[in-house]
C-alpha cells in the first residue's frame, strides 16, 4: 500500500539539501586546489611551510568528509531526519560565511600590500 505524498516540493526540498553536501565537498576541494598558490602567497608562505599548509588543508576537507559520514548514522537516529539536515545546513552556512569572510578578508590584504 503507498502513501500520497502531499507535499512533492517538500520532498524534493529535502533531496537537494540531502545532495549539497556531495556539491559543497567537490566544491572546496575544485576551489581550493585552483587558489592554493594564491593562498600561499598571501599568508607568505613559501618552501617547507607551503606544501605543509597545502597538504594539511586539502586532506581535511575528505577527513570531515570521513568524520561527518561516520556520526551521521547516529544524529539521524537521535535527532531524526528533519533536524539532522536542518543542522548540517546551519553548519553549511556558517561555513560558508568563514570562507567569504577570508576571502574578503584576503583581497583587503592583498590590496594593502600592492
């Protein structure tokens, strides 16, 4: 016996929000890879330090790939579906804000210093 969905949009509502995480991950590992020398630069680093930071920076991104996989099983069994995407899109968004905040915050550094 099948159930009517009543509301399709709420459905596909949670599909692409289930989805955006794949999108945000490729994102800021396609986006990263392309500025790393930029970024380098403008924090001066250079030699040793450079591909330490670089190295650093891009296995974290599939480490909290790994860490958010592995603790999903157990939000959504404590705060259920709604409230489990509800959060990670909160934490998606202040993401999000940390990043354009330094990217303004390294174009004004860039600016001063040319």
């Amino acid at each position: 016996m099948q159930e009517e969905i009543k509301n399709v949009g709420w459905l596909y509502g949670l599909a692409i929000a289930s989805s955006l995480g794949m999108v945000t991950f490729g994102f800021n590992n396609g986006v990263f890879n392309l500025i790393q020398d930029f970024v380098s630069q403008v924090l001066g680093l250079s030699g040793r330090e450079k591909i330490t930071f670089v190295s650093n920076v891009s296995s974290f991104i599939p480490l909290g790939g790994l860490v958010g996989a592995l603790f999903s099983s157990a939000f959504l069994g404590r705060f259920g579906r709604r409230l489990s995407l509800m959060i990670a899109d909160i934490l998606g968004i202040i993401g999000t804000a940390s990043i354009l905040y330094g990217n303004i915050h390294s174009i004004y550094l860039s600016l001063i210093h040319i």
